[in-house]
C-alpha cells in the first residue's frame, strides 16, 4: 500500500533561493510539456513515457534544464499527465470542464523527487537532514519515525502560500508486513462499528458513543478580523503581502487543527474495532445545495474517510463504504422508511415502535449495510436490541476538545 508522511522543512536562506530557482525551472518544463502536447505530433508523445524521450533534445536546446534534477525533470511531465488524467476522468463522469491551464510561479510550487536523487539522513533525535540532488542539505522537524518496514518511493518539497516549506514522503509498504485482518467469518459483531456522519456531531456510532464538532468559532472570528484588514491594504504593496501571509496562517491554523482532530479520531477507530462502516458520501452537492456549507466543509468528511480507509490497512482493519441513501429514514430494527425532518432529532418506527436518536438509528443501518457488503448478513444478537437514547447514563458523549489535546476518547 501506498501513503505518505509530512514534516516542516527549514531550509537555510541560500537553500531556499535555489529551491526556489528549481520549482521555476519545473514550472517551465510543465508548461512546455503542455505546449509540446498541443502542438507536436502525437506519434513522439501522447504519454508520460514517450514524453521522457524527448528531454535530452530539451536539454540541447534549452540548457536551464540541465541544472535541475534528471528524474525529477521526469516526474514533472509525469505530473502533467497525471493532471490530464484526471481531467479525462472528470469529463467521464460528466463534470464541465475546461483544459489544463498553464501554470504561473504562484500556481506551481512543489517539486517531486522519485526514485533516487534524494537521502534522508541523522534520523536518529527529533531533527533530520535530507538531502537533494543538485540542490543541497535541509533540515527538517522529525516527529514521526518512517517505519522500517515502509520504503521511500518519492519526496515533495513544496513552499505554502504561507512562505513555509514542508516535505512530504512517499512510502510504500508491502502487503506481506501489513498486519493480518480477523476472519470476516469470525467477526464479533460487538466489535464492529458503523459509523453516522452527523450533523449535530461529528460522528455517531453504532455502540452509543458520539463525537462533538470542533468549536472553531475564534478561529473564524481572527480569519474575519484578518481578512478584512487585508481588504484595506493596496494590492501589491508590502504591506498587502504580510498581511496575506497573516491571512494564509490562519487558514492553514484551521486546516491543520481539523486533521490533527481528524487523525487523531480515525487511529482510535481502526484501533478499537476490528471492521468499521462508514457512510460513502457525495460531499460536493452537499456543500452546494446547503446554507450549512461551512460547517460541512469543516467536517472535510471525504478527507476524514480516506484517513479512515488507509489506516484500516495500516492497523489490521476491514474497511467497508456503504451506500448512505436512506440510512436515515429506513428503521434500523424493521425496515420501514419514515421520511423526517432535517430538525426532527429522534426516530420513532411507526410499524415497530423502535426509538432511538436520529444519528443512532442511521449509525445502525450502516452497520447492517456494512455486514450484508462482508456476505455475514445482519448478526443474531442484532445491537438494534441494546441501542441507547441520547438520554441515558450509559451513553457516551466525547467533545472534541478531548480528542484533538489528548488524541485519545477515553472510552
């Protein structure tokens, strides 16, 4: 399987200028692969590899593109086809459109090493040192070990728009060194979560626990404050620029918290559990078509899931994606669909009589779906009988709070 870890790199000020220097001259070889797709015969390119061919005559011709990295010079029209690729996927799926643009130096500002040029070294504190081709030593924050067992494929070294610099690693792991899942036939189904992305919390499970959202209202409350005072400085001055620095801060301040929430909520997860449901969402026309778009956008639920999805393989987990139409309507102890409410917040089954919270009842037809998608169909001591309203003293509610500063629920 494949991932990647993240570190904050501190590259000196020299560094700094060259690796500048670098991502413009990549930025350049992007943009002539865009132009060489448009207008040259398509028997010399039309993918990643024949495209490769040609950099030797680009180098007698344009000799700035000696000065760069060989394979990273290929990774970037590779990148370029990438992007292509996935333009065509759109356009598949019926997505408007248009083509791939070229870029400017504020668009492009990563560069990718693949395969070799690059060598991390003096892991052994909480600081390391990679080192570039043709570019040099940085020093980066090592807080997390790469795994013995996991190799370094690529390395992305990219400037934000807050001025920092990060690198990220590809790794690759082997199947074989992953942990082995339990039996799908053995399956406890005590031990089995499904999992409601809600909307008065974060998430709702199955077993009766619930996760607050995270209160980022100071957050947004400075991001205001800051945004408007960047709507009083004149474009392009010095002034303009700090300040939209500032500003870019306090975005990455917020997107970093919700991961940091996000990856700390999905390790305890695949943990805990040994299978775990979870909801296959359409997020874009859920932000779209609702005046509740920046909270679901806080929630970045698809980001959420594809954490959920790789630490399962990580962890020994099985993952299932369900399908999420009417999880909220159907009964999860009879089946019968009862159309509610965006507020009503408790399900009571007319045929039934089943009652339970709202999120409860749908975090139990995910569940259910998540079960029937294994082939075990639904268990014979079926948690429906031991679902607990929101009003007991056996149910658990977590804040938010706990899970970003402890990084644990304490259930």
């Amino acid at each position: 399987m494949q991932y990647s870890h993240r570190y904050p790199a501190y590259p000196t000020q020299e560094v700094a200028g060259d690796l500048e220097r670098h991502i413009d001259i990549h930025r350049q070889a992007y943009n002539y692969t865009r132009y060489e797709y448009q207008n040259v015969d398509a028997d010399t390119i039309g993918s990643a590899y024949k495209h490769h061919s040609r950099l030797p005559d680009w180098k007698d011709d344009f000799p700035v593109f000696t000065e760069v990295n060989a394979k990273a010079l290929q990774r970037t029209v590779t990148r370029f086809y990438q992007n292509l690729s996935g333009l065509k996927s759109l356009k598949e799926k019926r997505h408007k459109v248009g083509e791939l643009k070229w870029k400017s130096p504020k668009e492009y500002q990563s560069i990718t090493y693949s395969q070799h040029g690059f060598k991390l070294k003096n892991t052994s504190g909480r600081r390391a040192t990679l080192w570039l081709s043709k570019i040099g030593e940085i020093k980066i924050r090592y807080h997390r070990e790469i795994p013995d067992e996991s190799d370094i494929k690529e390395v992305t070294i990219k400037k934000e728009t807050t001025g920092d610099w990060f690198v990220s690693f590809g790794l690759e792991r082997e199947e074989a060194s992953l942990p082995e899942k339990p039996d799908v036939d053995l399956l406890d189904a005590n031990n089995c979560v499904g999992i409601d992305l809600g909307i008065q919390n974060y998430i709702h499970t199955s077993d009766g626990k619930t996760v607050d959202w995270l209160d980022l209202s100071d957050e947004y409350e400075r991001l205001s404050h800051e945004q408007r005072n960047l709507s009083r400085k004149e474009d392009g001055s010095n002034n303009y620029e700090r300040q939209r620095r500032t500003v870019a801060k306090v975005k990455r301040h917020i997107q970093q918290k919700i991961k940091d929430f996000q990856h700390k909520l999905s390790t305890w997860l695949v943990r805990e559990y040994d299978a775990v449901f979870v909801e296959d969402l359409d997020v874009k026309p859920m932000l779209e078509g609702s005046h509740n778009a920046r909270n679901k956008q806080d929630a970045a639920w698809r980001q959420f899931i594809t954490l959920l999805e790789y630490k399962a393989e990580l962890y020994g987990t099985h993952f299932v994606q369900v399908d999420a139409r009417g999880s909220t309507k159907e009964c999860a102890k009879c089946g019968t669909e009862t159309a509610k409410h965006i507020w009503v917040r408790e399900h009571a089954c007319p045929a039934c009589g089943f009652e339970c919270d709202r999120d409860a009842n749908a975090a139990l037809n995910v569940l259910q779906r998540g079960f029937d998608e294994l082939g075990l169909g639904w268990p014979e001591s079926t948690p429906v009988e031991t679902a607990l309203p929101t009003d007991t003293d056996d149910f658990q509610e977590v804040s938010a709070k706990r899970v970003v500063e402890t990084g644990s629920l304490g259930v």
